[in-house]
C-alpha cells in the first residue's frame, strides 16, 4: 500500500509540478496539494516540504543546488529556494535564494530580493531588489533602499547583525533604512561592506555607505554619509554587567522600528491587498501578514524582557539620569506593552491614505496589477503622499509611547 507521501506526490506530478526523481522527495501528511501550483513548478531530488499552510505558486523552483526542506512557508511565483532550511518564512516573486540557507519565522523576502549562499535570516524583513552576500548572518533587520536590480542595497559577504548582547537580552532590531519612504522604491541604496557587522539596535538613513570591515556601533541619520573605521584604535576598560548606559537609545530604537513593522502592517492591508493576483494569490498576501505579524509579537517579546530586567541593572549612581529611565521603564513596562497592542492597529491619517489609495487605484487601472510597476510609477508627489501617510503612523507611535516614560523623550 503506497503511503501518503508517494500518493501526493503522484497526484502533484499529474497536475503538472516537474518532480525528476520522486523516490527522494517527502512530502508531509499536513501538506494540502492544492496550495502547490502545478504550473511549471519544478522539486528537484531530496527535498522535503511539511506544513498545512505552505504554499508553492507557479514557476517556483526547489532544491536545484541541494536539499530542500520548506515548512509552512509560502512561496510566489519563480522564486528559486537552492538549498537549505525555510520555516515560517514568505518569499514574493523572484525571489532568489542561494545554497545552504537557513531561514527562519517572521522573515519576509519581497519582490527580486536576493541572497547568496550560506546566509542566515530569521524576523529578517527585505524590500524589493535588496541584495545579500555569502556568509551573512542578518536576523532582527529591516532593510530597504534603491530603485532597481541594477540600482539596490547591498551586504557584502562575511557580514553579520548582532543581535545579541553581553546583557544577554534581544532588544536589537536594526532599520536599515525604514518603511514610509523604502516601500517607494525611490530611494538611494544602503551598502554594508563585506566582513564588517551593525551592532544592533540601529538606524542608518538611506544612501548610507558602511566600508567592508568596519564595524558600525552608531546610528547615522544623515543621508549619504560614509562610515568607516579609525585604524589602530581599540581600549580596555572596567565591564560593569546590567549597566544599560545607552539605554534611552535601545528603548528609542525599539520603539521606532516597532512603528515602523505597524506602518507596514498597514500598507500591507491598504495597498498590497490591491494587488492580489494569479501572481500575487490571496494565501500568499495572507501569509505575508501573518508573518510580520510573527515580526510585530516578536518585538513586544523583546521589548517586554529588556523592561523586566531593569530592576536587576546596576548603577553607580543612583540619582543618575539612568538610573531614573531604568525604573521608570521598568515601573511602567505593563502600560507599555498594552499601549503598543492598542496602537498596533493605528491607520494613520484616513484622508492622505486615501487620497494615495486613489493614485494606487488609478495606477492598477493604467498599467494591472504588477506591484513594481504601479508603485515605480506614481508621480513624485503621490509618493510623498504616501510615505506622509505611513510617517504619520509611526510619529504618532512614537509619540505616544514616549510620553508613557517621559524621561525618554
């Protein structure tokens, strides 16, 4: 009696799905097969694909470098997943992913977005045409910037985000780049140079230019500004544990970039959802919220940990300005985190969304529902329009929590 894995797999080959050696492909018994476009999709041998919610739609490519195993992702059209790991993880069309990947929940990898071999991502959010090296290690960013396949962000190889602190705690996400002017793809690159990192949390405006083998410890908000490192300088110095001296910083930069993933969250609802399509089918715009929404309750979870460590910091001033955003943060960590789940649905201005929704509308009926297209395509001050809009958002975000730790602003 044949198993369910070899029953799948002949009824996927008969719809169409190109399978050359199908002895060595697993497909779980959670695997719903109408989710897998048979439309010249091709798996090619040892991979395996688990998950009632994965979703393969057509012309998408598995495993022609090595294994494949994909679990609850889902995955548009002539993506090309090489080789490696994928779980709870979206890939938008064109997407292209080199051997040995490792990619985990919350990463979202938009439209011609790519990465070469041996990188590892998780609650990694890349807009359209950026680029990644080989050997990255890039989890917890945002990235955004340029125009084009010819004209985007880059990391360079042997690059990596720390996310993770001698103080043992994850409240690290790093804005390369942000979302109100990023989903415009208008903007001027970001390039990090290879074998250099980004201790997170950090902000770089666009058009920042990071030199291969620097290390960037600080947010540079200016754009178009080199940054490099100062050769021959290093020190030794006393390590105080707990101590958070740039705490004001760290909460900021949460704070910012969790409005930021609020701001996308609603241009996903308010724009992207126009775009569903046979190339843009409606599982898979589902799955690309549920995703950042992943990215979205990841962030409180980090943020809520760094708030309930405050009272095990330490200080050598206890009337320091420190010491006081310390326990404030921690006195109020409670109002924080429900103040976020309420303003996590913030929409923003309704008349500039509007005003913009009706230039998405028209750009649709111009030229269809090609989401690079339409968005390259509006006039100048219609994306300032929008990114007014999405600003809004996270100003207000901002804003609002801030004034619950007042100390901070």
């Amino acid at each position: 009696m044949k198993n369910s894995s070899v029953l799948k797999i002949e009824k996927l080959i008969k719809k169409g799905v190109k399978i050359p050696n199908p002895d060595s492909v697993e497909i779980g018994d959670d695997v719903n097969i109408d989710r897998i476009s048979g439309n010249k999709t091709i798996i090619y041998s040892g991979c395996k694909i688990f998950g009632s919610s994965t979703l393969i739609v057509h012309g998408a490519r598995l495993g022609y470098e090595g294994p494949v195993t994909v679990e609850n992702c889902q995955i548009g059209p002539q993506v090309n997943l090489n080789s490696g790991f994928f779980k709870d993880a979206v890939f938008l069309g064109k997407v292209s992913v080199g051997s040995g990947s490792h990619i985990r929940g919350g990463t979202i990898l938009e439209e011609e977005s790519s990465i070469a071999h041996t990188v590892g991502l998780k609650q990694t959010i890349l807009f359209p045409f950026v680029t990644l090296g080989s050997q990255i290690d890039f989890c917890d960013c945002l990235m955004a910037g340029g125009t084009s396949r010819k004209n985007h962000s880059e990391v360079g190889s042997s690059y990596i985000h720390f996310n993770y602190t001698p103080d043992q705690d994850k409240a690290t996400p790093s804005l390369v780049g942000d979302v109100p002017s990023g989903v415009m793809m208008n903007q001027n690159p970001i390039f990090l140079g290879g074998q250099g990192g980004l201790v997170g949390p950090c902000r770089l405006a666009f058009g920042t230019v990071v030199a291969a083998g620097t290390i960037c410890r600080k947010d540079e908000l200016r754009p178009q500004r080199l940054i490099f490192n100062k050769p021959g300088k290093g020190g030794n110095v006393v390590f105080t544990p707990g101590a958070y001296k740039g705490i004001k910083r760290i909460v900021t930069n949460n704070i910012i970039y969790m409005a930021n993933l609020t701001a996308l969250m609603q241009w996903y609802i308010y724009v992207r959802s126009q775009f569903i399509s046979d190339d843009f089918p409606k599982p898979l715009f589902i799955g690309l919220k549920e995703k950042l929404n992943m990215g979205i309750d990841e962030r409180i979870k980090r943020f809520k940990d760094l708030c309930d460590k405050m009272p095990d910091t330490a200080d050598d001033n206890p009337s320091s300005i420190v010491a006081m955003q310390k326990h404030e943060l921690y006195s109020m960590r409670t109002t924080l985190e429900e103040s976020f789940g309420e303003l996590r649905d913030s929409s923003g201005d309704q008349a500039l969304r509007d005003v913009f929704l009706e230039k998405i509308d028209a750009g649709i009926k111009k030229t269809g529902k090609d989401y690079i297209t339409v968005i390259k395509g509006l006039e100048s001050k219609d994306s300032k329009t929008g990114t007014m809009w999405l600003q809004g958002i996270i100003d207000d975000i901002t804003m609002k929590m801030l004034e619950i730790i007042p100390s901070f602003m």
